[in-house]
C-alpha cells in the first residue's frame, strides 16, 4: 500500500468504528481486525501504519466525528504530510474541497469533560487518560514467582509496592512466551492488580465474585486465596464467564466455581449464599473512563442516557451484594471510571440506605484518598483510573 492508500483505508476504518460507537456495534479493534482479514494484500507494516493512524485519530477527537474524512482531516493538521495524500491521485483520498469540514479536536464531549472536572480532576489528568498505556502482568504464585518470570521475560521491571507485578515494553509477544502457556502469569493492569488487595481475600475464605467477566480479578483472588477456600465466579454474560474455566485451568485455580446469573434476578440465582459469604467483591460494569488508554472510542460511545443506566445498575448490585455478607464480612466495590456518579456518589447513597454498614479507610500501594475510597488514574499512578471502597458489615 502506498502512504496515501494506507491514509484511505484508515478513513474507511474510521466511518466503521464512528459507526459501531453511535450504534453500540464492535471495538474498533475487531473492526480493524476484520477489515484486513478481507484485504490479504495489505503487508503487517501497512497494517501498523494504519492502526497507527485509525488510533492517533480516535486519541485526538474528544466528540464522535461525523465522518472518518473529518476525523483524518483533522489529523492531517499535525503531522501536514498526511494532507499531501489528499487528492495525490490512485487508492488516495480525493482532494479537500473548499469548506470540508473538519472535526474539532478535544479529550472527552462536553459533557463528560465537565463531569470529570467536578470529580477534582484536571485538564492533565484528563489529557493522561488517553496516553498509550503500558504493559502489565501479573505473576501467578500459583505457578511460579516474580524473580524468575522477571529474568525470563526481557525488559520486564517491578512496580513499586506490588510485588507480584511486572511492566514490559508495549510492544511484548508475551502470549507466545512458553511461560504464558504454563500460567506463570496472567496480563493484568497495575491499577487492577492494586484494587484487587482491597478484598483483603485469606485462605480458606468463602469469596463471591459478582461480576467475574472473564476472570482476571476472579484468578488475583484464587492466588491471595492460596487456591484453598471456596471462590464463586458469577455474571450475567455467559460468553464472558465461558473463558474463565480454560484460564483457570491454565493457571492451577482449582477452587473458582462458576455460576451464571438472570440480570434482575440475580439474587434468586444466589439464594444459597446468603449471609454466607467472607467477602464479595463487585467489579461493577461501568462507564469504563478509566480505561480510555486502551479503548479511546469509549469517549464516542457513552452518553448520559447510558450512564443512568449504569448507575442503577450498580446500585442494585450493591443492594444484591450486602444480601451475600455474613455479620463481620465485607464488600469490596470496584468501577474502572472516574465519574464520581459511579464512585463516591454510589458508596454514599449504599451508606445511606444500609444501616450498620460503614467504609473501611484504605492503604494500597497506588491511588489517592477519594470520597469514602480511593482513586487511581494514570496522570497519578500510572495505571488505568479506578475507584475502589471496602465496606463492613457489623
């Protein structure tokens, strides 16, 4: 592909993921997947090339642009070679006619920005949001120890305070290393790891995890857990839960049940674990601000409307969680955002309505004391931005 066809094709790319964000259709990166799936010619640097630019696009444009020419143009501002593509004749784009429009350049829509200025963060933390994140495992005791998959693996470094993480360079083929493959470790976030030793989960606990996904933080509490103890794996989505099985087999997790739940029903599906439970931990599903790094078009996709949504489903799922919680157990309570309406404003409203409860002032390696927990984001940690609250019961 030429400079100018690679610039083509990432318009096309960018009018497929304007609309997947408006009508809530795949990633970007399986559209981008996909495209090129169909399109063999394109060699693995034109791949890079244009994934490179499809995302430098995305990271600029705070508003859902209107089309993927706008997006392109916009971006054509900085580096100004790309404008020479316009109208260079072949694959390339036509030529920029007089008044195109160009998208407007910015970190979040409007409203969303002002939002998470009110929750104290500022225009660099914002910026930080969409840098390039880092690459992070987490070493599994189960299988080995973080000083020998720190000399197996090349440019692996520690991360202060956790002692069972490692960054590498971005760029690392880990899933082909021979230690992946024996479940040595396990890619995970920093921030992630952090906000798992919140639960404070013990061998020999009973320990529900009420939104497992596909079991990243389910494996972090299996190891805490020393694999002994009982460990329920549970959400709504079975194509999510359905990877946890072969990861934890990977990993030499022999406690993690799986159980998969009703939405709305949920406490009918967990009815024998009432009272029951040491520890629940709810990893919300959340607006995901705090994961833009890796997603920048979730800017594009989230609206206030959505946002309702999200909010009153984590307030039941919190209501469902203090059911689970024996008289002394606690409730750990995870989002990946930064919105103070899924964080902060949640434990307070749980507070509010639950008596004998109250929150549990945390010490984690990384994050900031913020509202009745804490709060990690990149500008400050170097993770991706979470909010965590423990909570008691008595």
């Amino acid at each position: 592909m030429t400079p100018a066809a690679r610039t083509q094709a990432a318009i096309e790319l960018l009018d497929a993921v304007i609309v997947a964000a408006r009508d809530g259709g795949a990633a970007a990166d399986t559209i981008i997947a996909r495209y090129f799936a169909q399109r063999r010619y394109a060699g693995s640097k034109d791949r890079r090339a244009v994934r490179a630019l499809v995302y430098d696009a995305i990271r600029l444009l705070g508003e859902r642009p209107q089309s993927g020419r706008a997006a392109m143009l916009a971006l054509a501002r900085d580096p100004p070679e790309l404008m020479a593509h316009f109208g260079a004749g072949g694959h390339a784009p036509e030529a920029v006619a007089d008044g195109e429009p160009v998208a407007e350049t910015g970190v979040a829509p409007q409203w969303l920005t002002e939002r998470l200025i009110a929750a104290g963060l500022t225009i660099s933390d914002l910026q930080a949001l969409l840098d390039r994140a880092p690459l992070d495992i987490r070493v599994n005791p189960l299988r080995s120890d973080a000083d020998s998959v720190r000399s197996a693996l090349e440019g692996a470094g520690p991360i202060a305070g956790l002692p069972m993480a490692l960054r590498l360079p971005v760029d690392s083929q880990i899933e082909r290393h021979p230690l992946w493959n024996d479940g040595a470790f396990e890619v995970q976030d920093a921030g992630s790891q952090a906000v798992s030793l919140a639960a404070g989960a013990a061998p020999g606990m009973t320990v529900v995890d009420l939104c497992a996904g596909g079991g990243g933080k389910t494996l972090a509490l299996a190891a805490l857990m020393a694999n002994q103890g009982r460990l329920i794996a549970c959400d709504a989505d079975r194509g999510r839960l359905s990877r946890l099985t072969p990861r934890a087999e990977r990993a030499g997790v022999t406690i993690a049940e799986t159980r998969l739940l009703n939405p709305g029903r949920e406490a009918e599906a967990l009815e024998d674990l009432t009272g029951r439970a040491d520890i629940v931990l709810v990893d919300a599903p959340c607006s995901g601000t705090g994961t833009w790094r890796r997603n920048p078009e979730a800017r594009w996709r989230l609206t206030s409307q959505r946002l309702e949504t999200l909010t009153r489903l984590q307030a039941r799922l919190l209501d469902v969680a203090a059911s689970l919680i024996r008289p002394g157990g606690s409730l750990t309570y995870i989002v990946c955002s930064l919105l103070d309406a899924e964080g902060g404003d949640q434990i307070e409203r749980f507070l509010a309505d639950h008596s004998g409860w109250h929150a549990e002032t945390l010490a984690l390696p990384l994050g900031t004391r913020h509202a009745d927990g804490m709060r990690l984001t990149p500008a400050h940690d170097g993770t991706d931005g979470f909010f965590v609250a423990k909570l008691h019961c008595t």
